[in-house]
C-alpha cells in the first residue's frame, strides 16, 4: 500500500513540471512575470513531490525483507560475527517486532544462532567471528604468536607455517 502511494506521488509530479516548464516557454515569448512566477512555482511544486517520491520509494526498497537481512548479516560482519535485536533496530531504524522478525528468520535459515546471555538474546553468526592466527611448526608442533618476527622454528630450524582458527 506503502509503496502505490509513493509511486502515486512520483507520477503526481509529471503534470507539476510539465505545465511548469509550458509556463516558463510561454514567459519567453511575452513578457508577462506572472507566468514566470507562476512556471517557477508549479516546478517547485513538481520537484519537491517528484524528489519526495523517489526517496520514500528508495526507504521502502531498503526495509524489503530480503534488504534487512543482507544489511543484519553485513552489520555482524562488522561487529565480531554477533548482533542483537537492539542494534538491527538502531542501524535500520525499524520496529523492535520487525527486527525481531528478520533475526529469526536468519536463525531458521540456520544462518545464526541464538544464544541468552544474561537477560540479552544474542544472534551468533559463525562464519562471521574473527578468525584467529598463530604460527605453527609442521614438524615438531611448536605454536607461537604471529606478532612474533620470527619464519624458522626456535625448536627444530623448520620453516612455520601459518594456520588460521
């Protein structure tokens, strides 16, 4: 319903700015400033419903189903592979019943997980979290810290591998 309203106000504009562009023709032949006055004011009018329009269509377009959830697994993504009802509702500007909405239907596509931490329902987005990285020696099975600058094995000279958890 939403969405023929806002077309309905895009094609409301076409008739604004055609007779305004007609006026403002029409002021260049004579020199009457009432139908420049006149032109101006229906492409004001025509602009402001037509720019209006596109950007209601636009939010609309954003709030789809499929959007929100793109834009729920993109907002893990950038905060650690987990997200709450709270923050979907924060970054959409959405009701709390339509987020809670969309987190569940990612959990019952098995795309997340739901986790109680505390009193706070938290959705766990597996493949989302940061991976961690350690150094590791293939032979002897030595482990060490990447952000130690070292390529040989202290234990057995072998060249270390990175490995990714």
């Amino acid at each position: 319903m939403k969405k023929a309203v806002a077309i309905l106000v895009v094609l409301a504009s076409i008739p604004f700015l055609t007779f305004g562009i007609v006026f403002l023709i029409a002021a260049a032949g004579g020199s009457s400033g009432s139908r420049i006055l006149v032109g101006l004011v229906l492409l004001t009018i025509g602009t402001a419903l037509l720019v209006g329009g596109i950007r209601w269509l636009r939010r609309l377009a954003s709030l789809s189903t499929e959007a929100l959830k793109a834009g729920a697994v993109q907002s893990a993504r950038r905060l650690g592979g987990e997200l709450t009802v709270s923050q979907l509702r924060a970054e959409y500007r959405i009701s709390q019943e339509r987020a809670e909405e969309i987190l569940e239907a990612l959990a019952a596509e098995g795309s997340c997980r739901r986790e109680r931490r505390d009193t706070r329902l938290v959705y766990v987005f597996e493949g989302l979290g940061p991976s961690l990285s350690e150094k590791r020696c293939p032979y002897c099975g030595t482990e060490l810290p990447v952000r130690i600058p070292v390529r040989q094995c202290p234990n057995c000279g072998a060249r270390l591998e990175i490995k990714k958890s």
